[in-house]
C-alpha cells in the first residue's frame, strides 16, 4: 500500500505528458526489453506491465512483469522482468534498469 502513496502524486505531475506515465513507462520498458531480446520469439502484456506499476519516488515509476518466450507454442515458458523508468521535467522518460529473472526454473518456480 505505502507504493500506492506514492502513484497519485507521480500521476498528478505527469499527467501532461502525451499518453500519461503508465503508458510511457510500459512503452519505454517495452522499447527495452524488444532491444536486449532481439531476435527471440517472446510477447510482453501490456495490460499486465500497467497493473504492477508502482514507484520507487516521484520521479521512478517501476514495472515488474512477466516475458513469455515461445508464446502460444507448447514450449511456451515465462521470466519475471524489472524495468524502472526516470520521468525527468523537459527529458523524455528512459530506463534506469533493466532485469531479467533468470535464477527461477520457469517450469518449476524454484530456484536452480
């Protein structure tokens, strides 16, 4: 609940920006994740990234969802993410950071 206290204020100051912060946020997560994955055949969830949106500060809004490799096909498998985006005044939002939870055995939710 103490992160909800914080997505008001967040959503108050950069409600102005095109599209509003969740969706830059998960945009430029997106863009992010697309880069370092290039290649793979994976899908993101968009709705997913906007519902786990919470934020570090005023200005740190942090997406933490799930990558599904081989989307569809019976080999399909999922990786948690975290992706923290920067809303800085006249600046267009960026990536802070960027993890991919490689340490869970994706079929068992355990760790290796």
């Amino acid at each position: 609940m103490r992160s909800m206290f914080w997505v008001l204020p967040v959503l108050l100051v950069l409600g102005g920006c095109g599209g509003g912060p969740e969706q830059q946020a998960v945009d430029v997560c997106t863009q992010a994740v697309n880069a370092k994955l290039s290649g793979k055949s994976f899908a993101l969830d968009a709705a997913e990234m906007r519902k786990s949106l919470t934020t570090d500060n005023d200005k740190v809004v942090h997406v933490a969802a799930n990558v599904a490799f081989d989307a569809g096909l019976s080999s399909e498998y999922k990786q948690a993410f975290d992706c923290r985006v920067r809303f800085e005044t006249g600046k267009a939002p960026n990536v802070i950071y960027l993890q991919f939870d490689w340490t869970l055995d994706p079929n068992t939710k355990r760790a290796n």
